[in-house]
C-alpha cells in the first residue's frame, strides 16, 4: 500500500492526495506533526527527506520527495488512460513549464499562507505581491485557453499541470491574497472541483 | 502599535503560549492588546511580563502565570482567576497543545465562532454534521454567578465523524462555557468512555483588535489515536473555520441587538453579546472606539 | 484585507449602505459593466466591487443575474463564497438559503420555522445587455445601460475580455480615450503620429512606417463616463473596439473588452484579449507614456 507522509493543512500535500483521489489510488496517511511538533525537523524524517519537507510518497522501495515528482511517478504508474500525464513530448514539455511554476512562483502562496497563520517571517508585502503576479500570469494563460476553446492548463483535458497548480492558488485568501482580480482562475477552480473523485481540504468548498 | 485604553479588555487574563515553550532560555516577545510585551522566566521558574515601547525600551513589569499547560497574563488588575478545570486533575487525562493559529478578525468573532452549532453541516460538512441534519435543538443557556460565566448545556447534534477516533457517525453532546471575553472551552461526548466528557477549548489572544492568536488544546480521554492524528483533526476543524472567520464583515463585531439577523439557534450568540454589552467591553466590538 | 464595511440594517435597501465618494468623472448613479454575461455560468457566484463597495454577483439555474451585497445578514459571512441552488443562493458559513428577491427563504438549524420578512439581502439596481452584466450602487436615470451607440454595433460585439488593473479610475479610463499605442499587431515597425482630434470629438492616432506608409489609425469617442468606442483601422481592415472603465476604488479599476470585425469570433478575441494585456501595462506603468515612445520600442519594453 501506498503510504503517503501527510500533514492536513498542507497544500503540497493535497496536491498527492487530490490526484490520489481522482485516480481512485489506495493509500495509508501518515500524519506527521508538522505543527506544532516540527516532527519534519527531527532525524526520523530527515532520514526519509533530507530536505525536511513534506510530502514523501513510499510505494514498494521508492521513495519520493517534491509533490510535483510525486504527480509525475503517480500518473506514469497508475493511469491507464495515460491522460493525466500524456506520453507526447510537447505537452510533457508544458506540463514540465507548469509544475515548475506550482513548485516555484506559485509558491509565494504558500509563503504568504504560512506567515498569516502560523506566524513564519517572511516579507509579507513582497510575497503577496510575488503571489499576486503568478495568479496574473496564470489567469491569462486560461483566458487564452478560453478563448482557444480549452478549459485545462497544458492539454485538452486535466493534467498533472492543473494538480500542481491547484492548491496553492486556491488557497490564496488564506494568505490575503485574493482571487478576486481572477476570473478565469476562479471559473478553472470550478472546473476543478467538478472532477469525478475530487477531494478537499480546509479552505476549499465542495461546491 | 497602540496599546488599547480598554480596562475591561485589560483587566482580565489572556494567554500567550504553552508552559513548555517558554524558558529561561527562550522569553516569548509577542504583542497583546496593542501592546507589545516580553514575556519571561526567572531560573527558579516563575513568570514575569514585560511592556516595551515603541522605542524597544523596556517598560512596566505585570504578572504572568502557568495554568492548565499555559502561561497567562494580564496588562491590567484582574478582579478574578483564570477559570477552572478540575479535569485536568482527573487521572487518565491526556493533555494535547495543538499550537496557535494567527486569525485576522476580532477576538470576539473567533469565540462566537466556537460555541456556533449550526454551521456544522455547512464548515465541518461529513465531520461534525452534514444535511439534511441541520436542525440545532432547543438547548439552554443561562450565566452562573458568582464567576459570571456563560454556560449552554443539553446542546447535541448529529455527527459523522464526532473525533478522531469516531468510527461512525453519533449523537454527541455538548457544553460550552465562556469564562471570559476570549476564553471559551467546550465538552463533548467521550467516544471512548461513556457518561464522561472531552474538553476542547481556545484560548484568544489579541495582537490587536483585528489580528488574534488562538491558541488551541485538547484534555481527552483518548489513548488510541497518536498526537499527531489528534492535532491533525484539530486543526482541519480550526482551519476550515479560519476561512470563514477571516470573511466575516465588518470583522469588528457588532454587539447591538438588532445589528445582525439571528435565529433560534444563535441563543449562545446572544447571550454572549448582551453579556459582553453589559460588561462594557469595547475593544474588539464594532463601532465602539477602543 | 478589505476594509470592513459599516453594517447594514437587515431591511435589504441599498440606501442603508453608506457609499464614498465617486472619484472624478464617475458617479454612483450610472450603469458600469461588472463583467461579461459568458462570465458568468448558471449556478456560479462571482464577487465585484464598484466605488468600493463588494458585490455577490451569483446566476440561478433560472438564467437570471443578481448583484447583492457581498454580506450575509446573518453573522456577515461574504456572500461570494456562497453557492446556488436551484434559483436560490445558500450562505456558506450556516446554508441560510435566499431567493431571488433577496429574501431569506430556509434557515436550516430551524428548518420548520419561516424566516421573518424583513430577513433580506440589501441589492443593487442590476440587468444585462449588450454581452454584459451591469450594477449601479445608487438609481441610474435610464433603464437601460446600453449607450445607443453600442445598441447600433449590435450583434457583431464579441466579448473578449475583463481584466483586472491596477491603476486608478480615471487613468484607465483617460488611456482608454486617449490612446498612445497601437492596438494592431505589436510588431508594427513604424512610428507614432501625435494624438489630434476629429472635427467629431474623436480622438486620432496613427501609426505608420518611414517611408509614410499607414499602417494602423484608431480613433477613440468617449461615449460618456468610462465607456470608449474606437474605430480601428489596420492591414486588417476596421474594427470596431468598446472599452469599458468600471470604477472599482479609488486605485483599481477594471477594463471590459469588447470588440467586433469581419474575422472570425476567436481570433478577434484573442487578438483583443492580447491588447488588454498591454493596456493594461501601459496603465500600471505612467512612466512609459513618453512622447518619443514607439512601438518598437514598447514591444521590446514589454518582452520579458
């Protein structure tokens, strides 16, 4: 069985267990007490990851840290319909472009999301806006894509890409910053939820 | 910063972290009321709370003590203790610290939050009550003297998931209790051991009117579920009530009754802010200059 | 956060909300665009904002638009996070679900008991037209928003795009009228004439190559408050381009885009959509508006 190293609010995390869920994968939570253990710290973990970061996938002897690695080896493995991470080298390619942007701009998100509630330093100022210009360049890829017909991030239907990108954008208000300027990301978001096995996490709705 | 001129907000006890993490080697500097403070332990153990200035210097020295696993404080001269769990003396007990969360609206919206039964099915939906099971039965409210606190007991509701360790959905009860403006502990049904009650509870400490620490703990008789998966639960809950509560406006919290619509449920709300007009508490109250 | 708002009385009329005042040339009683009809699905809720104040903006499964105070009567719960069911629109914090008058028609902790009468969201002069949903935070003297001159386009309009700019008011709406950049391809190599005007208020700027040769003109009506219309005219032929300023505080604007040409549908919005996004750039950077400015030079400005 899948064992999945968790911690409930974290939104690299939901990244693993949203895509586990639309994939309808079974797996074993770990709950790790990120907060306020700091157990991510300690040399039990550091063993398994030793960037002390959350989330780590065992599946057999492999183990993966970085959720955006994680997306990548659960949808080679575990999707016969190989849609969610399609073997044609130019939408790897703009998967690739999109998980780097989940893993990198993106995650200004984060930051301004851990300052606000668990009190983490950072120059929240330059953060929220860092996370504001991602979310701008994001909302005018799907207003392109839109207009082209499409209603995903790097293919015709969902990928990995809108995994990766999803959480920490949708949980942008957790860290002030509002999607409100962001219609398309805000219509892309409910495209998202509407997806067959999808779950969430505190600070996404349902519906 | 601006220290509140509020005496009613200031004469009272607030909490400002976990016992355990305040030492000699590590003082808490944090900010309460608009003030911002040290907070420190001496080499024999005992606590003392220190203002500093906008300038960083040094200022008044106020009493600070550990109680329940925490250290309180108090900017002021408060009439009476902190409250009283005499849980906590009771063997079995498991204690849990589950951390402080930073929520920006008032203090007030937080607690009013905690004693609110009838957003179960809609913010904690599948967990602490889903549709069509909604409906929040009569229960009552009434202050107890001489601690003038709020009490609402004979409150149940219909959950799914009622805790950690729940493996089907139950009717749990509840008490919750209000001991002070920010101090607000609840009792639930112990899935593990019958007749006997969980505590839960939160204590807020204001930064300022708008921004608050809670600081979250758990007294359980549970000895199944491994703290990490306690904490777990705890906070999904808190969080998923922290995007509502940092969406409430005006964030400052209107006390006058016709201000904001209530139903038959919201009778712990009531009570609460006629309880809260009577004491004259303006800080953390809306349209009230504090 | 935004600034909380003074709380309403429950009795739902817009004049119990206390409004600021409207920066210079807009007005609280005037229709402004919120967004485009196709923005909006059925069951979707969408928050908006005009001279500060927030809006729910929510569709039922009925088809028909609301715009309500973004607030739940209840304990102040933002409205936007709510969702539809069936023609009615459920709070998110307890589900009290209201209908489309903006009556509180379910509380579900007391689910037999029926709401009193004067439970009722505040809303707002609303309807649509045009491919566009419109709001008014006060009492527009006309029913209907549409300037006669976008009734007379018609048809042919194309919403292409909302968009989000940083910048105040009046300043995108001045950019809109007054243009100083070339709304055709970006890599038109030739210069800026000076801005003049027509015998008919237009407002006409021309770009062409060296040797004299037209390569782009556009001339912008201002029609009244925040909406422009420009006739554009390039190797492509004439479009019609509609630019609508909605006045969202005193910083913040937003641009709606509409436009209509003989080309088909998609690239018109996406070639519209794309000029949005320069618009937009030039708004949130004053400093580029320079009187040797290029095009050639903006577009190098604008790679990244």
């Amino acid at each position: 069985m899948i064992r999945l190293h968790d911690y409930v609010l974290s939104g690299s995390c939901y990244k693993v267990r949203l895509l586990l869920g639309l994939l309808d994968v079974a797996y074993e939570a770990v709950p790790v007490d990120y907060y306020p253990g700091a157990a991510h710290r300690e040399p039990d973990f550091l063993a398994l990851n030793p960037l002390g970061q959350l989330p780590v996938l065992e599946d057999g002897d492999l183990v993966l840290r970085d959720a955006q690695a994680i997306l990548v080896y659960l949808a080679g493995r575990y999707d016969p319909t190989r849609k969610w991470y399609p073997e044609d080298p130019a939408t790897q390619g703009t998967i690739a472009m999109w998980l780097s942007f989940a893993g990198g701009e993106i995650m200004n998100s984060s930051a301004a999301r851990l300052h606000d509630m668990l009190g983490y330093e950072f120059d929240i100022d330059k953060v929220r806006a860092a996370a504001h210009a991602a979310f701008r360049v994001l909302d005018d890829h799907l207003t392109e894509r839109e207009i082209d017909g499409h209603d995903w991030i790097a293919a015709g239907h969902a990928t990995i890409a809108d995994i990766a990108c999803f959480p920490y954008v949708a949980l942008g208000g957790d860290g002030g910053v509002s999607l409100d300027d962001y219609d398309a990301i805000r219509r892309w978001i409910a495209r998202v939820r509407q997806l067959p096995g999808f779950t969430v996490m505190p600070g996404i709705y349902r519906d | 910063m601006t220290r509140t001129t509020d005496t009613v907000a200031l004469d009272d006890w607030q909490v400002v972290g976990p016992s355990a993490r305040i030492t000699a080697a590590a003082p808490c500097r944090t900010r309460l009321l608009g003030q911002d403070i040290v907070v420190e332990r001496a080499a024999d153990g005992s606590l003392r709370t220190v203002e500093i200035g906008n300038d960083g210097v040094r200022g008044a020295a106020h009493p600070a003590r550990d109680l329940y696993g925490y250290v309180w404080t108090t900017l002021g001269d408060p009439p009476r203790d902190p409250l009283d769990m005499p849980e906590f003396e009771e063997a079995g007990r498991r204690f849990v610290d589950c951390g402080k969360v930073t929520v920006r609206t008032s203090p007030l919206r937080i607690v009013e939050n905690f004693l609110d039964m009838s957003h179960f099915p809609y913010v904690h939906t599948g967990i602490l009550g889903e549709e069509p099971l909604t409906e929040v039965s009569p229960y009552k409210v009434e202050v107890r003297e001489p601690e003038s606190e709020i009490w609402a007991t004979d409150c149940r509701f219909y959950q799914p998931q009622a805790a950690k360790s729940a493996t089907g959905g139950i009717d749990t009860q509840y008490m919750y209790r209000v001991s002070s403006p920010f101090v607000t502990v609840l009792y639930k049904t112990c899935p593990a051991v019958e007749g006997a009650w969980d505590l839960i509870g939160i204590y807020v400490q204001p930064r300022e009117e708008t921004v608050c620490d809670v600081h979250i703990f758990m007294l359980l008789l549970d000895d199944v579920s491994s703290d990490a998966e306690l904490i777990s639960f705890q906070h999904e809950i808190f969080q998923q009530d922290r995007s509502i509560l940092e969406n409430q406006v005006p964030a400052l919290m209107p006390l006058d009754p016709g201000a904001e619509a209530g139903a038959r449920a919201d009778r712990t709300s009531t009570v609460y802010r006629r309880w809260l007009r009577d004491r004259g508490l303006r800080f953390g109250v809306h349209g009230a200059a504090a | 956060m935004p600034d909380p708002q003074p709380a309403a009385s429950t009795s739902g009329e817009t004049k119990s909300i206390r409004l600021p005042s409207p920066p210079h040339g807009f007005s609280h009683d005037a229709w402004y665009a919120i967004g485009g009809t196709s923005a909006l699905a059925d069951g979707a809720v969408m928050p908006a904002r005009l001279f500060g104040t927030e809006m729910a903006v929510w569709r039922g499964h009925d088809g028909i638009c609301r715009v309500w105070a973004n607030r739940c009567i209840h304990r102040g719960m933002r409205l936007q996070f709510g969702f539809v069911e069936g023609d009615r629109l459920a709070c998110r914090y307890h589900g009290w679900r209201f209908g489309g008058d903006g009556r509180c028609v379910h509380i579900p902790s007391f689910p037999e008991g029926a709401p009193p009468d004067d439970f009722r969201i505040a809303r707002f002069r609303s309807t649509e037209a045009g491919g566009l949903i419109w709001a008014s935070t006060g009492t527009p003297p006309e029913d209907s928003p549409l300037p006669a001159a976008l009734a007379e386009i018609g048809d042919g309009l194309v919403f292409c795009r909302s968009l989000a700019v940083n910048a105040a008011p009046d300043v995108v709406a001045g950019l809109a009228a007054a243009p100083v950049f070339p709304p055709v391809a970006a890599d038109a190599a030739g210069l800026a004439t000076p801005v003049s005007r027509d015998g008919d208020g237009a407002l006409r700027c021309a770009w062409a190559t060296p040797d004299g040769t037209l390569e782009a003109a556009y001339a912008a009506r201002r029609l009244r408050d925040g909406v422009t219309v420009a006739e554009v005219s390039g190797k492509a032929g004439r479009e019609t381009l509609v630019l609508l300023t909605q006045p969202v505080d005193d910083r913040r604007a937003r641009l709606h885009v509409l436009a209509a040409g003989s080309g088909p549908a998609a690239a018109i919005r996406r070639h519209y959509a794309a000029w949005g996004r320069r618009f937009r750039w030039f708004a949130e950077h004053p400093g580029a508006h320079v009187a040797s400015w290029s095009p050639v030079a903006a577009a190098r400005e604008l790679v990244q």
